[in-house]
C-alpha cells in the first residue's frame, strides 16, 4: 500500500505541433493521470502528471535551429535547461503522500506555447 505515480505528458496533449499526430496521441493517454488518481486513492497511491515543453535534450535540439509553426513559417523556439524538469520531478517525488501535484506545466518561459495556434 502507499507510493506515487508520475507520468510523463507533454504540452503537446493540449496544444499539438505539426505533423505531430503519433506524438500527441501518445501524450493523450496519459491525460487518464485524474483517473488514476482517483483509482489510486484506496490504495494510498498519489498520482501526478508533468508537462514538458522545451527542455534542450538532444531530441529536442532542432527547436533551437528551427521548426515548423502553425502558421507555416519556421521559427527558432527558446528552450531551457532539462535539469529544470528534473527538480520538478524530485520536488513532486519527495511530497508527503497526503499531498500531491495532479497536473504541472514546466516550460521555456518563451516558447509558442501560450497563443500558439
């Protein structure tokens, strides 16, 4: 009895790229984290879920050169540092298990991700 749950989403669940559809599908599935909150509650399990957009890794390392928006021109796009994601990661990990972080967003402060469309 008793842990924690945090699944890996993505920004791109609610506000996809281009040509992205595989990608985002995946990142749908994880949106079931509140389902999973619920379900894991009789078992003292705290589920969360966080939302990455941008961090520079080398998946991601062509943002920084240029990538297609959905207005159809190519931008570069502003990225912060991964170790970012991973001291949310560590401060949603090391909660109590009577608090919890259903949903987090972390991104580059920047990025075409809030009006972007």
């Amino acid at each position: 009895m008793g842990g924690r749950i945090i699944n890996n989403g993505s920004i791109s669940a609610s506000t996809p790229r281009l040509n992205s559809a595989a990608y985002t599908s995946t990142k749908h599935a994880v949106r079931l984290t509140k389902s999973a909150s619920l379900d894991g509650r009789k078992y003292d399990i705290a589920v969360g879920q966080i939302d990455i957009g941008n961090a520079f890794t080398e998946l991601s390392a062509r943002m920084s050169k240029g990538v297609p928006q959905a207005n159809g021109e190519i931008a570069i796009e502003p990225m912060m540092d991964v170790k970012v994601v991973s001291q949310s990661v560590l401060y949603m990990a090391n909660l109590p298990l009577d608090a919890n972080v259903l949903f987090h967003t972390v991104m580059a402060t920047k990025m075409p991700f809030v009006g972007r469309g």
